[in-house]
C-alpha cells in the first residue's frame, strides 16, 4: 500500500511540473520514435525482400536430370537413410504422337492427331504432382488435380487402368467417350506405336493453351483439325507404362525430397550427378539469414550511437528539470525528509515519466503504419509497387528496444534521483 501512495504522489508531482517535463518529454518521444520508426523499417525492407523466399517450403529439395533408372533408384535409396527422408519419382516424357481413335467429335468419327502431349509417371503414392517444365529458382510449381468424384485425395494413388487428363481435352472427348480413354502414343514420326491402352478417367489437371477444333478444307475437308498452341497433358502411374516403352522419345527425372535435412540430400544429389544442383529453398533462406545476420549488426552499432546521443539529451533534459525544483527539494530536506524518500520520489517520477512518454512513442509510430495501411488499402495505385510492403518487425529489433527502453528508463530515473540528493539545502534556501 505504501509504494501504491507513493506512486500516486509521483503521479501528482509529474502532472504538477508538466512545464518542467515538457522539454523531456519531447525528447523522448522524439528520440524512440525515431529509433523504433528506424528499427521496423529496415525490418520491413527485409521481410518484404525475402517474404517469397521464406514462405517456400524449406524441407523441398528437387534434383533434375536425363532418365537414369538406376541412379534415380540408388539416389532415392541413399536419400532415405538420411534423417526422416521421403522421395517422389515423376518421369516427365516428351517427343510423342497423342492419337484418340474411336471418338465421336463433330463432323464425324475418325482418328484425330492431338499433337505432342507431356506424359507424367508418378511413383506409387505420390502427394502431389510437380510440373517439371516450371522450374523456377528454388522450387517447382505443383499441379492442383480435380477429382472427378468430387473428393479429396490424401495422395495420388493411380491404379494401373487409371488417367488424369487436362481439363481441354476432358472437356473435348472425355463425356463423349463414357469416361474411359483409348489412346495411341506413337513416335514423334507417328509412324511407330508406343502405346495403344485404355484408362479410366479418374480427375483433371489444368491446362496448357486452349484447345481449339476447326473444319479442315481441301484435302482435309469434312476433318477436324487442332489449331493454337494446346498441348495435352496425360499423367499415368509408372506401374501402367515405364520410361523403357519410349526409347525414341526425351526422358527426364524429377526427383522430390521431403527431408529434415536438405543440405544433405542436396550433397548427395550433387555427389550422384556433378553436373546437377539440387534445387531448394534452403540456399537462398540460408543466404537471406546471413544477410539479415549482417543488417542485426549494423542495426545494434546504430542503436548504441543512438543510445549515446540519446543520453546526452536527457541528461541534459533531466538536469533542467532538477534545477527547476531545487528549491522544493530544498525545503524538502529542511522539514527533515530523509534522502531515501526524496530518492525514491524523483525515481518513481522518473520512471513514470519515461515509461509514459516510450509508450507514447511506440502508439505514435503504430498510428503511422495505421495511417498507412489505410491509405494504401483505398488507393493501392498510387502508392506504385515499392510501396506494397508488408509492415513488419523482428523480434530481435524489438529485444533491442526494449534493452534500450528499460536501460535508459532505469538508468536515468536514478540518475535523476541521485542528483535530487546533492542539492545544497542552505544554498537553495538562501537563494529564494
């Protein structure tokens, strides 16, 4: 009860001296503004640079080469016995003939030339399909299925009679044809078949271009013709068809980790095949530390020069605020107050002072960002592209802060204190 009465005097005292405080004030909400405006955006210019980076998924590692069936077996062998390691095989086969006999399409029945598809083997179980043609620098972009019996699949299981075919070409002959797919792949010549089976249709993948059907003329009158840049996509489980079956034709392995360990199986990639480099979030989240690591640094040497400034200014302020009430200190002293009670007075002021005026500072830097995330919300155009940022502060900056707060608060409320003891009574006295 005793420290809850004193504090309630430090209150009153604090708002009965505002005009001595005001100078002080000022300066503090000034100077941590400034360090806390200066903190979150730098922190922000980070988080904004590397925000695509750090959304990737870290555990990813992509290795990419010519088909070697026995490499990619030992590859994903050895990768398992690494930490908690597990691997998607998908062939991606390119250089073929798409042909769909025995399909109805207007104007008539006939063999139609859909021209060269991408064919996908997946592995047995696979989570996900990865398009092996979209690579960019750290990962590859999945390919989202529809299941055509309206549900969620945990993994891509494919039965051996099974097929997932883009959305234009279900849409063209997948109805018509009662769900089951005769398809023909042939030679990039169209001379040698490669594949003649039939798939059930089990779910949709997007498309690439659009499929556009048109009347042929002159020798080709009466016949549908493809035209545009389309180009299917047919994705089999590797049980239904094997690499082997396409000798002719350009085969490439993607190989997917999912691994708590990616520098490793990214060695590994590396030691099986020299001319390959794993792909991964990994090296570029790595790189972004090491730079976030430099900008810390660089960020504690400008908050210690800032902490010196700063501290000069309050002395300075604190110093005119003392002198502003020796004389009440004075008498103070003379009607027998003890020094641990003035001591305690001027280092409960202190404290509320600073405190009050640090949250000040935090509430007037919050109300900018405020400010602005509302006007970009209403007028997105106008602020152009650099200013699409992300507001954003570390915990490390605000750790830095919040030494620099509570150093300084602690240190000069007893500074304050201290000095309040070394006023000469008489002298004081005698001066008023």
């Amino acid at each position: 009860m005793k420290m809850l009465r004193d504090a309630a005097h430090a209150c009153r005292m604090v708002r009965r001296n505002l005009k001595s405080y005001g100078l002080l004030s000022v300066t503090i909400i000034l100077s941590f503004s400034l360090l806390l405006g200066y903190l979150a955006f730098v922190d922000s210019a980070s988080y904004n640079r590397y925000k695509e980076v750090f959304s990737l998924d870290r555990s990813l590692v992509f290795s990419v080469a010519d088909t070697d069936a026995y490499r990619d077996r030992i590859l994903r062998e050895k990768a398992s016995g690494i930490g908690t390691t597990k691997s998607l095989l998908i062939h991606a086969v390119r250089g073929l003939r798409l042909t769909i006999p025995n399909v109805e399409l207007e104007p008539g029945e006939r063999m139609m030339d859909f021209g060269s598809p991408t064919l996908l083997l997946l592995s047995p179980h696979a989570p996900v399909v990865y398009e092996p043609e979209t690579s960019k620098n750290y990962t590859f972009d999945e390919i989202p299925v529809t299941w055509l019996d309206g549900t969620s699949h945990a993994d891509m299981h494919l039965a051996r009679d099974e097929i997932l075919v883009d959305e234009a070409l279900y849409a063209a002959v997948g109805k018509v044809s009662g769900g089951m797919l005769h398809i023909m792949l042939y030679s990039q010549d169209g001379l040698h078949p490669l594949l003649d089976a039939a798939y059930r249709i089990v779910g949709m993948v997007p498309s690439k271009g659009t499929l556009n059907v048109e009347i042929g003329s002159d020798a080709m009158e009466g016949k549908a013709t493809l035209s545009g840049a389309y180009q299917p996509m047919l994705v089999l489980s590797a049980e239904a068809a094997s690499v082997s079956d396409f000798p002719a034709a350009s085969c490439s392995s993607l190989v997917a980790f999912v691994t708590d360990q990616p520098e490793s199986v990214a060695k590994l990639i590396e030691s099986m095949n020299p001319n390959n480099t794993a792909i991964g979030a990994y090296k570029a989240q790595d790189r972004a530390n090491e730079t976030m690591k430099t900008e810390n640094r660089q960020k504690a040497l400008i908050c210690c020069v800032m902490l010196i400034v700063l501290g000069i200014n309050l002395y300075s302020c604190f110093e005119n605020a003392l002198n502003a009430r020796r004389f009440e200190i004075g008498v103070k002293r003379a009607i027998g107050a003890s020094s641990f009670r003035i001591v305690r007075q001027f280092f409960l002021e202190g404290l509320i002072v600073m405190l009050a005026n640090i949250a000040l500072s935090v509430a007037f830097v919050a109300d900018v960002f405020i400010v602005y995330k509302y006007i970009y919300e209403r007028t997105p155009n106008e602020f152009g592209e650099f200013f699409q940022w992300t507001v954003w502060v570390s915990s490390y900056s605000i750790a830095m802060f919040a030494i620099c707060a509570v150093a300084l608060t602690v240190v000069f409320s007893l500074l304050f204190a201290y000095r309040s003891t070394r006023v000469q009574i008489a002298d004081q006295l005698k001066a008023e």
